[in-house]
C-alpha cells in the first residue's frame, strides 16, 4: 500500500454511515482530526471564546453575508470541518473558507431558491422526489445550525464548537440519520444540504469565496478554468498544469 493509500485508509469518520459515499470526492474527506483542535493536548475551556474571536476577524477580512451571529457561524464551520478535515493530504473546509462560501450562496439566489418552483401543495414525498418542503435553503440552514448547538448543549452541557471531533461526529450522524427533530424539515435532508456545500465549497471556483487557494483544486491535480488545451491535444505526455481561476483571467 502506497503512502496516500495508507492516509485514505485511516479515514474512518462515520464508518457505518452512508457519508462513506461522499468520502470518495475529496482528497481531504473524513479524516478524524478537527481543525486547529488536538483532542489529546491543550485547554479547551478557552476555545469558544477564541473561535469566536477569529470567526468574527475573519468575517471583516473576507465578508459574511448571512450569518449575523458569530456562534452560528462559528457551529457551521466546525460542522464542515468535521465533514472535511485538514490532515495531511491538505486544508481543511475552514482553511479552504467553505464556511463563507456557504454563507455567501445562502445570501443569494440559492438561499432564497429563487430558480425554483416553491408554491404548495407540500405533500410528503419520497427519497426520489427532490425538495419536499416549503423552507427556503437559509432558514433550512439557520435552522439547521442552530439545532446542532441545542444538540450539544442538550446532550453535553457545551458549545458544539466545544466539543472533541468524536462528539461533534455523534451529533451529526444522528441529524444523517434522522435521530433529530427539526422545524419543518427532516434533519437528514439539512445534514444533506450541509455535505453537498462542504463539498461545493472546496471545490468551487475561488471567485465564489471557497476553495482557497485553488488548494482544493491542487490536492485533486484538477487544471481549473483553462482558456484552451490546444497546445497539449497532439502531446503524447501527461500534462501536469497549474490551476487557474476565473479571477486570473480577469483582464486577459
């Protein structure tokens, strides 16, 4: 077994779950370790107050557009970090900005589902039948957000941000496996939702707000938004290109 066989092999995050599906499309995908957090050293009584301080830094460095509160912010981005964790293939979602990208698209026409058919009647659908509720993605997601946090505190007496990674991922198993009981929405579409944008965040074009960097590109050796192969199509060599962003092709 080759050494990045033997990472991927390791990440056992939600080992019965059916997230193992979505292992398969990150390079950094359900790894065990929360970014920025050692379970086995350090003093975690200080850790939301510091978390806290950073998320609200970072929100006047990058821009947040939907979350208001520094706490949901803070609980959205531990809950993508647990999905996609920085280890030793690369960044992690917080790293990467996911947590913005997402705050960024709930802002907008995807937030409000505004290219969507939202009228009733609302019946209760099956698995097959696509979106079955009259919330729109934001309150679905603050919503979401906030039931993660009454979730740990109901559970552990804490913040989920708090928490140690083993934890954090019980609460969201349970929210995968419909364990928990959410206003207008099954928890298992919310926690449906929150993978699918984890992992639109790593890899979105960095002119979204996500993939910082191009890293998450760079761990995937994917060549990003190139004007042309033509000068690669009659090589017979493998072409390892530097990605490109949209943003870089502004004014060329």
């Amino acid at each position: 077994m080759n050494k990045k066989n033997e990472l991927l092999s390791r990440r056992n995050f939600f080992k019965t779950s059916t997230l193992a599906a979505g292992a398969v499309l990150g390079g950094g995908v359900f790894a065990s370790t929360f970014s920025g957090c050692d379970d086995s050293k350090g003093d975690r009584s200080s850790m939301k107050a510091s978390h806290h301080n950073n998320i609200a830094q970072e929100s006047q460095a990058r821009g947040r557009m939907f979350f208001t509160k520094d706490i949901d912010f803070a609980v959205l981005s531990a809950s993508c970090e647990r999905i996609f964790p920085k280890d030793d293939l690369g960044a992690g979602a917080i790293e990467l900005g996911v947590p913005y990208f997402i705050d960024n698209e709930l802002a907008g026409a995807y937030g409000y589902n505004a290219r969507e058919y939202m009228q009733g009647p609302f019946e209760n659908g099956t698995s097959t039948q696509g979106y079955q509720t009259p919330m729109i993605r934001r309150d679905i997601f603050l919503e979401g957000v906030k039931t993660i946090e009454k979730q740990a505190i109901h559970h552990y007496k804490k913040s989920f941000v708090d928490l140690d990674s083993k934890d954090q991922d019980l609460i969201l198993k349970d929210f995968e496996a419909d364990k928990v009981s959410m206003k207008g929405v099954l928890s298992s579409y919310f926690f449906s939702l929150l993978r699918e944008m984890t992992l639109a965040g790593v890899y979105a074009d960095p002119i979204y707000s996500g993939n910082d960097k191009m890293q998450g590109w760079k761990m995937k050796e994917f060549p990003g938004a190139q004007m042309s192969y033509l000068a690669f199509v009659a090589d017979d060599k493998f072409q390892k290109l530097s990605p490109i962003s949209l943003a870089d092709m502004q004014g060329k």
